[in-house]
C-alpha cells in the first residue's frame, strides 16, 4: 500500500511524514489558545469568587497526590463536553446556558487550554482556562487542600490482621 498526500519529516522528527493538514500538538494548543482569554490563578479565583465555575478535569490519583482546590467542580477530562453542553441529556444542571463563565484548570495548563477551546466549540464563549493549572494556583498560595496521603487511604482498606502480617 502507497502512502500518499504526507509531508516531509519536520527537523527531528524520527517518525514517519505527517498527513497533509494535519498538525502538531503545539500547533492545536497555540490554536486552542489564542481563542481564551487565559485567567492568571488570582484572576481565575476571583471570578470564581464572582460566580464563574472552576472546573478541575484532573484524574482522581492527580488530584490525590497534588491536591484540590475548595469548591472546585470535579468534571474528568473524558465526559466534559457531554457535562457542559447545555443540549446534552447528560448536562450538569449547573451547564444550563451557553454565557456560563467556566474556567477549566489541569495541572499545569496544558489539558486545560484544549478543554476550554472544546466548551467554546459547544458554545460557551465565556469558556477559558488558569495559566499554569493546579502547580501555579498552588504557587500563588491561593486556597487548596491536600495532597491526600494515598498509602495511609490503601491500608485503611486492608484488615488490621493483614497489616500485622507486614509490619
């Protein structure tokens, strides 16, 4: 079978020539990007504070091993557009309007800034993201909790005689 319609290997590239059209990570998340009008940690709290909904799309373990921010909205990354799109039969109640300011955070703003530019694809223009995610929040010293102890969770789970038998 003949490959055809790939480009060029770009410098460093080891692999094999892209399709034409398609594009890189970094081109999608610059894309991505230059829609948001991006939240720095503080100005992300207080809107939040103003009623704008912070939504952190971080898996479970992330958010026990770094930590969570108080009255965040937990919504994980894989069922976000069916929880925010104000059409969908398995919308949020809080996902009623297409103006709801939303601001998505990750870790470290990556994720976060792909997951606002897909709100926004829905329809919720006022859908943006925290520049530097959970790390630069955390840094800002701005409210959070955590991280929880995930061994001291695991034994709690297993019967003291079994604890006996490793200790």
């Amino acid at each position: 079978m003949e490959l055809t319609n790939l480009r060029e290997p770009t410098e460093g590239c080891r692999g094999p020539a892209a399709p034409v059209g398609s594009r890189s990570i970094d081109e999608i998340l610059a894309a991505a990007r230059r829609r948001l009008r991006r939240r720095e940690p503080e100005q992300a709290h207080l809107a939040a504070r103003a009623g704008a909904v912070l939504v952190d799309i971080r898996p479970a373990a992330q958010r026990a091993a770094t930590g969570a921010i108080p009255g965040a909205l937990i919504v994980e990354r894989n069922v976000l557009e069916w929880r925010f799109d104000p059409r969908s039969s398995s919308r949020l109640p809080v996902a009623d309007r297409y103006d709801l300011p939303v601001i998505v955070f990750c870790q470290e703003g990556y994720t976060s800034s792909l997951a606002a530019a897909a709100l926004q694809d829905l329809g919720l223009h006022r859908a943006t993201d925290v520049v530097g995610g959970f790390v630069a929040w955390r840094v800002a010293g701005l409210p959070a909790f955590g991280p929880d102890d995930l061994f001291a969770q695991r034994t709690t789970l297993v019967p003291a005689t079994a604890r006996r038998a490793f200790t």
